[in-house]
C-alpha cells in the first residue's frame, strides 16, 4: 500500500530514475554463469506489491556485495501464434496443410533462476504470458500431441518490454520410430516415451506405445535423448537411449527393456515393537541393479489400514525406503533386498519403524554466548527430506524431535550479527551447541523502478540452488543478512 | 561440521551465579530472613496473551498460488507476535494431503516466518495450500490459497 501510495505520489520521478539506468542497465542482474559458483538472490514480493512477480537476480563477479542494488520490474506480457502442419486440417477438402493451430504449451524460464511462466495455447494457437523482464530466457513450444509435430526450444531470448513473438512454427520435422519390446520380441504396449534435447533437457510431450510396442515422434535436427520409462501400474525400467536426428531423414530406435516378469513384494509396517500396524506410510522402491536391464525404476505404493503394502518388482537389487506421514511419531527407515530371477514372491515381513527422537541444543555465539531467537531448521538427508523447525529460547536453547539419523541443520539469526549457519548433526550421537558463525554480510536495496520493494521475501542461493540465507525486506526494501562463504 | 561444538554445555540452563559455594536461592533466603520476612509471594503482573498475525504472505490472501515454473513456486507468510520472545510454530497443509514436511521457518527483524516450496505435480492442482501459525497460548492465524498447477509445464 505505501509502495502503491509513493508511486502514485512519485511517478514521474522513478520513471527519471528508471531511464537514468542507462544502457548498460541489465534487468535480472548478470547473465547466468554456468561455469562459476555464482550468488543467486531469489525474490518473492508480497502483499505490498501485487504487481510484483517471484524473479531472481544474479550476482556478478565483482559486485559489492555490502551494497546490491537490485532493481526488479513488473512483468511484460510476451505473446504470439503457434502452429505446425496438421494431416487432417479443420475443414479441409486436401488433407495436410501447414501453419494450422497447435494446442500446446509455450514457456518461458530464465535458465538457473525462478523466473518463468507457462501458457497454453487457444483455439487458435494463440498464447499469452507474462514474465519478469530480463535476459537469459529459454522459450520452449511443446505441441500436445508429440506424435505428428516437432517442439521447439530457443535459448538466450531477452525480454525488456512487451513483446509480440509473431508466429512460431513447428513445421513437420523429421520422424523418430521404432519398437520397445520385451524379452527380445514381445512389443510392450502403453510404455512412456519422450523425447529430450540434449543441449537444454527440454522435454517433448508424453508418447505411448501402442499394441506392439511401436511409436513414432518427430524432431528438428539435433541431437537428442530417448526416454523410455513405465506409467502407473507398470514396471518398465527407464532407458536412455541417444540419438541423432538429421534433416528430412526418419531415425530408427528399437528399444529392449528386458524381461517384464515381475515379483510380488510384500510386507506389513509397524511403529516401534511391532505394536501397532502403521497406515499410509509411503514406500519408495530404487532399483539399483535390475537383473535384465540397464535401466532404473522407481516406484511407490502405501500402507493400508493394516500396515500392509504389496507391489510387483522386477528382479534384482532394491533399495526401500518406508516414510511415514510427516505428523506420525515415527521416523523413516530404510531397506536393501534382492529379488532373484525366477522368483514369484519375497516376503519382506515386518517392518519396524523407530520413533523419532528428543534432540535439544544450543545456539551459541563464537564466544559462547547463548544467541535467542534462533530460527532452527533440521531436515532429513534422503527420504522425503522433512523438515522439523523451531526457535531458541532466551538461553539459546531449542528442542526438537528428529529421525535417529545424521540432519542437516540450519540455523537462521533474527539479526544480522551472525550468518545463517549449517551443521550436520546426528541427533542420537552427537551432544553439545551450535556455534553461530560470523560469515559475510550481504546487504543493499530492492527497488522497483527506483522505489523500495517492501516486505519481499529474500532467499540466497549458490548456482546449485543450495539456500544459504533467507531474509525479508524491511519497509523501505532494504535487506541485510549474512552468510557462509560459499 | 565445524559449527557444533561436542560436549559444550550438557545442562538446560547457564550457571549464572555462584559465590563461593552458595546458589541464588540461598542468598536471597538469607537477605529475606535478616529483613525478616519469611515469605513473600511473588508479584505476577497480568500480560493477556496477544495472539500472532500473519501481516505479509505470497500470494496475497484469498488469491491463487500458481505453480508453472520447472523449479516449482514458494509460498511464505511473515508473522508479527507482539509477545516478545514467543515461539511460533508453523502448520503447512494441503487438503486431501495432509501437513506438508518441508516448510523452513526465517527471522527477519522484527518478523519472523515460514517458506515452503512445492514442486511441479500436478497432484497439487485445485487443492488449497494453508499455513496455520500458532503461539505458545495456542492462539493462531491462518491464510489459505487455492493452487493451481499449469499442466504439461
């Protein structure tokens, strides 16, 4: 509301401030370095700024990082047609004609950050998105139907203003056939196939084998990835098959993905001295080493009100992991078995979920001095990754029930007097504090057009996109945090 | 890591007086009794607690939390607590799933909150996001969003 209130109050002179930018301005900060570890700050505007979208702002080299000036701006609406050849066109008295309309999904991300927005395409082809302004976006158009058109992809685009994109046309491309078949001929219908380009990892739209394993998809020259991979209810391991595609040229791709003969896998999941049967604990099954095939699969399944669980694996090594709800008392446990070939049924009998356990600490300063107000954060390592959270008390001190196994903790300072600081801990070993470390300061404004963002939410990020601080903006768009080296 | 500092400090609270042997209670025991008065209740003034209020969120209340981005989309609330020193605890849920594991709480000044990132799956699509904060009183504030997951993204 106040930002809203000094807009309208100063308009004109943050559009002033705004053009003084000059043209070395760089809307979303430096471009993406794929190479360096490069400071990413994510930015979540909120309730004062509504007309604000979540983008993020890059770090360059060189930057001074007690001082960032980070000026973000509304988002632009970037439209256009999309269209493709069609064999059976609407109306048509010939069959086959180009430039018809495609349904599909056009995207728009900055590669590396949370800026992006997706839009489907109307009746007639057409889309309408609105994205932050800046440089580094990926433009992607995938039809719908994978089978008949080609996507399309497009990296380093620059958004700056509103933007009309015209007509983009998928034509025709060249088709990608073949077979997926089991035990060396069966073909293998409803499996999932998609096709990836290598050089940005966009996906094409889901393609199903038919009743004899076989498939097309079509592609623009380039060079690929084939993807096959089960769909609920079928165990048919992931593989990975690359490929060429070349102009007006059809590429073959046969695919084997070995024996499907499953084994029924069962078992019944209890708390802690196999009392009480646990419902609703999720079970993720890896495989780690499939007997026939060099492909992954994973699946997941869930207790009922008995505890029990029964799913059809293929043969050969599994990790499982049984995870219960995140409210239950109980922590996540996990497995390792081997399905032999030729085997119908293994019985993994019970299973014993061990209760979390009582953890408490404290948050110290470097010189011992207990440091309140401590936001605690432990999160699980694997699993679903859980996150339990607290605060330290006036003596520095916290509690928290935790899984017996090694967390991750990080602990976010209410000031700026000590960094966000990460420790791994095991709760069952492990006694003793936190001490808070002094880290770097990380401070400046976030402006929109020259006016402070207020109240929007900070989160600082490697190029990983591992969290090191989070943050909120006070009223006038200033931050201030500190962080660990990175 | 290098932050925790094994076997500092096991006990629950600082020893913060000590004087030759004698603890707290015993000097002020022996303060009251040659002021002679024996007992003296203690005064307890009246703080009603105040309940938290969640004063900024993304999105803003009652509007749509849209998840169209490869890397999902985060949802936060900042919360104001006028008892200084109140712990908050923060509840994620989405209906039909249940609480949601992987909110992280943040300090901020005066503010403190809660972020959860949801990824892209369309399970999510149509079902209504809530944060429900509550005080050590079990006094509470809530904001609720419905999601909307842009298919095929």
């Amino acid at each position: 509301m106040i930002a809203l209130l000094l807009v309208g109050m100063f308009g004109c002179a943050s559009m002033d401030e705004s053009l003084k930018m000059g043209s070395d301005y760089a809307p979303g900060g430096a471009e993406l370095d794929t190479e360096g570890n490069q400071l990413r700050i994510d930015i979540i505007p909120g309730e004062a700024t509504p007309f604000l979208d979540p983008q993020s702002w890059l770090v360059e080299d060189g930057d001074d990082l007690g001082d960032l000036n980070i000026d973000i701006l509304p988002s632009v609406p970037v439209s256009g047609q999309l269209v493709g050849y069609s064999a059976t066109p609407y109306g048509a008295e010939v069959p086959g004609a180009d430039e018809t309309p495609v349904d599909g999904l056009v995207s728009m991300f900055r590669i590396g950050t949370i800026a992006g927005a997706s839009a489907s395409t109307d009746i007639n082809g057409r889309f309408s998105l609105q994205v932050p302004p800046s440089t580094g976006y990926q433009l992607s158009a995938i039809p719908t139907d994978g089978r008949t058109l080609p996507f399309y992809v497009e990296v380093n685009s620059n958004v700056t203003e509103q933007t009309d994109l015209g007509v983009i046309d998928l034509g025709y491309g060249s088709p990608i056939y073949g077979r997926v078949t089991s035990d060396g001929v069966e073909g293998v219908q409803g499996a999932s196939i998609r096709l990836i380009d290598d050089e940005t990892g966009l996906q094409g739209s889901e393609i199903l084998s038919d009743e004899n394993g076989h498939f097309i998809a079509r592609g623009h020259p380039g060079e690929y990835t084939l993807a096959v991979s089960g769909v609920t209810g079928r165990s048919i391991p992931t593989i990975r098959t690359p490929l060429t595609v070349l102009e007006d040229q059809g590429t073959e791709v046969n695919v084997e993905v070995g024996s499907l003969n499953t084994a029924s896998v069962y078992g019944q999941v209890f708390g802690e001295g196999l009392s009480t049967p646990q419902r609703d604990v999720r079970i993720r099954f890896s495989s780690d080493q499939l007997a026939e095939s060099e492909g992954t699969l994973v699946i997941e399944t869930e207790t009922d009100g008995d505890g029990v669980f029964n799913r059809s694996l293929l043969p050969g090594r599994w990790l499982a992991e049984f995870i219960p709800p995140y409210e239950s008392d109980l922590a996540p446990a996990g497995m390792t078995f081997t399905i032999d070939d030729n085997q119908s049924m293994l019985d993994l009998s019970d299973i014993a979920l061990p209760e979390r356990v009582t953890f408490s600490s404290y948050a110290i300063d470097p010189s011992g001095n207990p440091v309140s107000g401590v936001a605690v954060n432990a999160r699980e390592l694997g699993y679903d990754e859980f996150i339990r959270s607290t605060t330290t008390d006036s003596d520095g001190w916290f509690e928290l029930k935790l899984a017996p196994h090694p967390m991750a903790f990080m602990l976010v300072p209410p000031g700026v007097d000590f960094a966000v600081t990460h420790a791994l801990i095991d709760p069952v070993s492990d006694k003793g504090s936190v001490a808070m470390s002094r880290g770097e300061i990380i401070e400046g404004r976030i402006t929109s057009r020259g006016i402070g963002v207020p109240f929007a939410l900070l989160e600082v990020r490697d190029s990983d996109g591992l969290l090191y601080a989070t943050s909120l903006s006070d009223s006038d768009g200033y931050f201030s945090v500190r962080v660990e080296g990175f | 890591m290098s932050h925790f500092r094994p076997n500092h400090r096991n006990t629950r609270h600082p020893k913060l007086f000590n004087f030759k042997g004698l603890g707290l209670w015993h000097a002020a025991c022996i303060f009251l009794f040659l002021k002679g008065c024996y007992f003296w209740l203690p005064i307890e003034e009246d703080h009603p607690n105040a309940p938290p209020v969640i004063e900024y969120s993304s999105p803003e209340p009652e509007n749509i939390f849209r998840i169209d981005t490869p890397a999902g989309s985060v949802a936060w609330v900042s919360v104001f607590d006028p008892d200084q020193g109140d712990v908050m605890e923060y509840m994620w849920t989405i209906n039909g799933l249940g609480p949601q594991g992987t909110a992280q709480a943040f300090m901020s000044g005066n503010y403190q909150g809660s972020s959860i990132q949801l990824p892209l799956d369309p399970l999510y699509n149509g079902r209504v996001l809530t944060c429900t904060v509550f005080d050590p009183s079990g006094a509470s504030d809530r904001r609720s969003w419905t999601i909307e997951v842009e298919e095929g993204s």
